[in-house]
C-alpha cells in the first residue's frame, strides 16, 4: 500500500494523476449540466406544446365564434333585404295607388267600337295646342294637359331630324264627334263608318287623340303615309308615348296614318317591342299601365 502511494505521488505520475481526476470532474459536470439543459430542454417543449394546444383550442373557438357571427349577419342581412323587398313593394304599391286614385280610369280603354264614353265625359283639364306646333286648318287644337309636354318633345324630336310634323285635330267632344259623324253620313252614307266613330266610342273625347299632318299635305290628311313623318312617327313615336291606333288591316277602321294616340312610354315601347297592337293586347294588361301613364 505504501508503495503505492508513493508511487502515486511519483513526480511523473502525479501530474498525470491530477490531470485525470480534473478531466473526469469537467466530464461529470459537463454531463451534469446537459442533462440539467436536456430536462429544460424537454420541459419547454412540453409547456410549448401546452401553449400551442390551448392556443389552437383558442384559435378555433374564436374561428367557431366568427363563423358563428358571420352566419348570423348573412341570415339578419338577409331578413334585411327580404324587408326591403318588402317595404319597396309596399311604397310602389301606395304610389301606385296614389297615382291611380288621380288618374283618369278611361284614359286606356278600347273605345273604339268597344267601350262607350257618355255625353258627360270631359277630360280632367285641356290645354291649347301652341300654334306654332298645329296647322293652319286646325279646329279642334286642345289636348289633355298631361300629354302636351309629350306631344311637343316628339314634335321638336322631329324637328330635330328634319321632319315638321303639326297637330290637325285633337280633343273632340262627345257633341263635336256627334255633329261630325252626321255630316260624314250626310256625304258618304253608311260608308262613314268605316272612318268615323259615333259620339262616345271616338278616342279623340279622351284627349288623348291627336290627327297628325303636315305641310307637305298642306295641312291636309290624304297622303300623310307617303311622308317622312309618317315614316318618322312609325320609328320614333312610341319613345314619346305614342302609338297608330289604326294601322293598316285593323278590324274597326280604315288604316288611318295620321290618327295617333297616348298612351304613355311604357306601355308603348312595350308595344313596339313586342310588335303588337293595342287592340290586340288584353285590356287587364293595359290597365296594369295606367298608374304610370305620364311618367
């Protein structure tokens, strides 16, 4: 044993001896601290994964909660729509019946050989033709009022492409009409029902006729259907609420060119695009465009 330890403490062994004994504490430490940093390491990742979890869990509670939020805002804008849907149709509804409630019912019937208009019939109110938009063998130059501002854009459309169309003949009363057809049957017999409507079933006791002509014809009817504004009316009148209420092969009259009546733009540009006659149309359709006749 002694020996040993004296050779231990050999002055060449020693050294190495100390050396061994630091390298194995600096290993034992070395290795001590690692697993310390290991189990931190392992620890950390364990709160980590804790953290994702509860913040994924978060995540989509608060996804669910949007979701949920966006699903009830589609649903509430949807009521919200369906209401406004709802309270337009209402508002058009009680403007249309407003409207209605201040407009003539009469203004279009089928009168001609069909509906009957009385002697007491007079238009709402009528207003003087100006003179520079009616010829100078006009008589009857009053219109319904209403339509007068319809009437004179047509004209001064037409004006405006070269064609000077005038009004010959407007509002008749039920009287005018009476005297008229009985000096037509006077001269033409019973051929003047082939032109002519007896009192109460002539568009013209509405105030919403008007005979047209021009001065080419020299303020005259014949020949009207050979004029540029003949050909002009055809193309553009519907755009102004105007429509021919005998066209050529209509079943009351003779194709009269000249004889155009209101009936308001919607219901004549649906007319014009759908190539029907007035006649033709179903009068419960028609009336469903009275309450914006004047728009």
């Amino acid at each position: 044993m002694r020996k040993f330890f004296t050779r231990m403490f050999d002055k060449d062994i020693f050294p190495i001896l100390i050396i061994g004994i630091c390298l194995f504490g600096v290993y034992k430490y070395t290795d001590y601290r690692f697993n310390l940093v290991e189990n931190r390491l392992d620890l950390i990742s364990k709160e980590s994964s804790l953290v994702q979890n509860s913040l994924e869990s978060k995540v989509k509670n608060v996804e669910d909660f949007l979701l949920e939020t966006q699903n009830t805002l589609t649903t509430e804008q949807q009521k919200n729509s369906s209401l406004k849907r709802q309270f337009s149709r209402i508002t058009n509804t009680v403007d249309n019946l407003q409207k209605l409630s201040t407009t003539d019912p009469e203004l279009l019937k089928k009168y001609s050989k069909a509906y009957f208009l009385n002697e007491h019939y007079i238009p709402i109110s009528l207003s003087d033709i100006p003179v520079d938009y009616r010829a100078t063998k006009s008589t009857n130059f009053q219109i319904l009022s209403d339509v007068l501002p319809h009437f004179e854009d047509m004209v001064d459309a037409g004006k405006e492409d070269g064609v000077n169309i005038l009004a010959q003949s407007a509002y008749r009363s039920f009287a005018t009409q009476y005297n008229l057809k009985a000096a037509y049957k006077v001269t033409y017999g019973v051929g003047a029902n082939t032109f002519s409507a007896d009192q109460g079933y002539s568009e013209h006791q509405l105030g919403t006729a008007i005979d047209l002509t021009t001065g080419k014809t020299n303020g005259g009817l014949e020949g009207f259907d050979k004029t540029p504004e003949y050909k002009w009316l055809n193309e553009n009148a519907y755009k102004y609420g105007f429509i021919i209420s005998y066209p050529a092969g209509n079943k009351y009259y003779i194709f009269e060119p000249w004889h155009w009546r209101f009936v308001g733009i919607e219901l004549a540009n649906r007319l014009h695009d759908d190539n029907m006659y007035f006649y033709n149309m179903d009068q419960r359709t028609i009336d469903s465009y009275l309450a914006n006749i004047f728009d």
